[in-house]
C-alpha cells in the first residue's frame, strides 16, 4: 500500500499539535486530582491497551517492540509519578499534581516517534505494527504507572489529615 498523501499527513500532523499542547498543558500545569480516581485510571488504560495490542498481527518484532515499550513504559511511569510533586487538594480526597518538563518532553518524544513510525511504514508492515505496538505500550504503561505512583504519593500526603 503506498505512503499516506500530503493530505493526510497535513491532517495527522495538525491532529498530533493538538495532542501535544494538550500533553503539555496536562504535564505542565499543577492539576487537581481525585485520590480514589487514579488507580481506576491506572487498570483501565492498561486494560485498552492489552485490547490494542491483541488485535495487533503477532511477530517476534511485535513482542520485542512490546517488551521493549513496557519496560520503558514502567521505568518513564515510576519517574514521573516519583518526580511529580503532590499536595493536599482543597476537597477531602483531592490532590494537587504538578508534573515534571523532563517526562513532558519525553511523552512528546513518544507521541512524535509514533506519527513517524504511521508515515515512514506502510499499513500493515510487519515493523511499523510492531513499533506502533511497543510506542502503545510504552505510552499506557507509563501513564498507568505515574497514576499509581501518584496514588502512593497522595495517599501519605492526605493520610495525615484523615
């Protein structure tokens, strides 16, 4: 199947500016978050991702990518949930998040490595799907992570008040 057009790429491109301000705005800024919320997020976001990557074509590129993703996925997690700094929200049960602009530009890495890898390899290519497969992994387990990490976090922040 040939490359996508000059259209398309136009449209994903502008599609994935969005998603990185958002990222940015998300990552950057001091967020208020609901304590009991976050180890939800955490199972949910895992459980879309092992649905994606089921209906992935299985390769051994597709596991190594995915191995891959999942490591770094829980290294980059465990460092944003430890590097975020909570604070007790103004509600019972609500904290103030404020992430770090290391992991920021880091996701962003991701989110840019993910619109190449759709652009440089054809649909269907065995080593496009696998390192799509690896960027999802990566992707959802870091965010899982850092949500459970930051549950640990607000946990001991809001235990005292209890």
């Amino acid at each position: 199947m040939p490359a996508p057009g000059h259209d398309a790429l136009l449209t994903e491109a502008v599609i994935y500016f969005f998603v990185i301000a958002l990222v940015l705005r998300r990552t950057l800024t001091t967020q208020t978050m609901r304590v009991a919320n976050l180890p939800i997020f955490a199972v949910v976001i895992v459980v879309v991702l092992g649905v994606f990557i089921s209906r992935l074509p299985a390769s051994s590129y597709s596991a190594i990518a995915i191995a891959i993703g999942v490591v770094l996925g829980v290294g980059l997690g465990y460092l944003r949930g430890r590097h975020s700094v909570v604070t007790a929200g103004p509600r019972p049960g609500t904290v103030f998040v404020k992430g770090s602009p290391l992991l920021a530009a880091i996701i962003v890495v991701a989110l840019l490595a993910r619109l190449g890898a759709r652009f440089l390899f054809p649909e269907g290519s065995v080593v496009g799907n696998a390192l799509i497969g690896g960027l999802l992994a990566f992707a959802a387990l870091s965010v899982g992570v850092a949500r459970m990490m930051l549950y640990v976090a607000a946990r001991r922040v809001i235990a005292p008040a209890v």
